[in-house]
C-alpha cells in the first residue's frame, strides 16, 4: 500500500479531536463560527434590492455563507481547490492547499490522471482541517468569457458538489474559481456561482448543512456582498431599502 493511502485511511479512522492533533495549524476555523447568510444578512448592512432573482426562502439561507479569509483553515468536510488539469500543484489558493496539506497531497494527485476544465475529483486532506479536497479545473478566460466556458465554471461547482454528496460530506468551501490566474471576471464570474448554487440548493438542500463561498480579496468580498441578495434574498427586517 502507498503511503497516503496508508495516511488517508489511518485520518479517516479517527474522530474530530484526534484529526486536529494532526491538522497543519492550530488556528483552524469551526463551521460554527461560520455565520450562515441568513445569520450575517441580520447583522450586516445588506441593501436588499426591491428585484430579486429568486424569492425568499430561510431555509436555503440557513444553508450558505460568505466567508473571507484562507480556505486552508476552514475545518469542513470539503475544500474545493481551483487547481490546473495536471493537479499537480501551482500558485494561488492551490499553492496554498498543496502547502499545508503537506507532501501527500501531491502524492495522492499523481494518482488522480489529470483532470478536465469543469470536470472534478477528490483526494484526502490530509494534513488541513478539512477532511477532503475536491479539486477542479476552472476556465482559463482571459477577458470577456464565452458562453462555453460560463458552463465549465457552473461544471465545477456542480461536478464538485456531485462529489460532496457521493461521498456523503456536509459542508464544502470554495474559493472564487478561475477568477485569479485564469483570468475569468471577478463580477461575471460571482453571478454564474451565485445562479449555479442557488439553483442547485433547491434541488439538494436536504443532502447538505453549508455551502460556504470562501473569498479571499475584498473586490470578490464586496462583489458578493452586493450581488447575495438578489439570489438569497433576506428579511426586509434589518435591511436597508435600495433607494434611500
Ligand atoms: P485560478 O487559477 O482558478 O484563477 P487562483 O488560485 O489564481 O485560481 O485564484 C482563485 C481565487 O483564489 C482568487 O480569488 C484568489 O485570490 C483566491 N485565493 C488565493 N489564495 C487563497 C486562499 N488561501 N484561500 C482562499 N482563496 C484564495
């Protein structure tokens, strides 16, 4: 048996407190200490604009959050990793994974063969707080995208989430894919994930407790801030009218 099959089996045998012996840091992140959207809309100042996309549903707000901050700490069941079709490691957020899972991540890729643009596959986690990593190919859309590739970026959220229910995980982070190195705008790019999960949390709601956005710059912060309402819309209580 190879090494990080060895190690993935070994993590997976263990509880919640025994896997944070092992985690990279010590300065890991709760899903508890993750607001919902539902939760943060009440304390934000979220204008809630008079047209939304979809109508009101609490529930599915229960259901997703935005988060800023490092993807590696999140302690959730999943990360999705914005990786290239070799998977074997680069910069940005993958970089970042690749570093405190430790070695065996890269190890455990070389065994995955590539992966396509807006298809995905999952490995352990290994020395993160999450329990698995779901990695995916984002377009590489320098400027304006086509069409073809908003639906390879909408693939990767929702071949991602494919993988997060075959394989019984609850909760899974994802970064702004593709929005970094590849190019893809930052503004079109938030309205094709926002459209893509809550479309997809209607049909699965029951299979998953949290989706989580994980930005890391505050432009995407603000982007999303501004565009969740009109597909997550909140209580008119403690919102600001649009036109003051
Ligand atoms: P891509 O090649 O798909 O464009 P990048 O890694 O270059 O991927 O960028 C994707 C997004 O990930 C960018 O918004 C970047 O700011 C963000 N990012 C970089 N490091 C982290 C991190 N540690 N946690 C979360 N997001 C990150």
């Amino acid at each position: 048996m190879l090494i990080h099959a060895w190690i993935s089996a070994f993590l997976k045998g263990l509880n919640n407190k025994q896997r944070r012996e092992h985690y990279f840091t010590r300065d890991f992140i709760k899903l508890k200490q993750i607001p919902s959207w539902k939760e943060m809309a009440k304390s934000a100042r979220v204008k809630q604009p008079e047209e939304s996309l979809f109508p009101k549903d609490n529930h599915l707000n229960e259901k997703i959050s935005l988060f800023r901050g490092d993807i590696t700490k999140l302690e959730v069941d999943a990360i999705v990793n914005a990786a290239n079709s070799s998977l074997l490691g680069g910069g940005g957020v993958d970089g970042c994974i690749h570093r405190a899972a430790g070695p065996l991540l890269k190890e455990e890729c070389r065994t995955l063969s590539g992966c396509e643009t807006g298809k995905a596959k999952i490995s352990c986690g290994y020395r993160l707080p999450a329990k698995f990593v779901i990695h995916t190919v984002g377009p590489i859309a320098q400027g304006q995208p086509s069409a073809a590739q908003a639906t390879e970026l909408s693939d990767c959220y929702k071949n991602s989430l494919k993988l997060t229910i075959e394989n019984k995980l609850r909760t899974v982070a994802f970064p702004c894919i593709s929005t970094g190195v590849f190019g893809y705008p930052n503004d079109a790019a938030a309205e094709v994930v926002l459209n893509t999960l809550r479309k997809w949390l209607e049909e699965n709601k029951e299979k998953v407790d949290r989706l989580i956005i994980c930005v890391f710059l505050e432009k995407d912060d603000e982007i999303y801030k501004e565009k969740l309402p009109r597909f997550f819309p909140v209580d008119a209580s403690g919102v600001l009218p649009s036109r003051l």
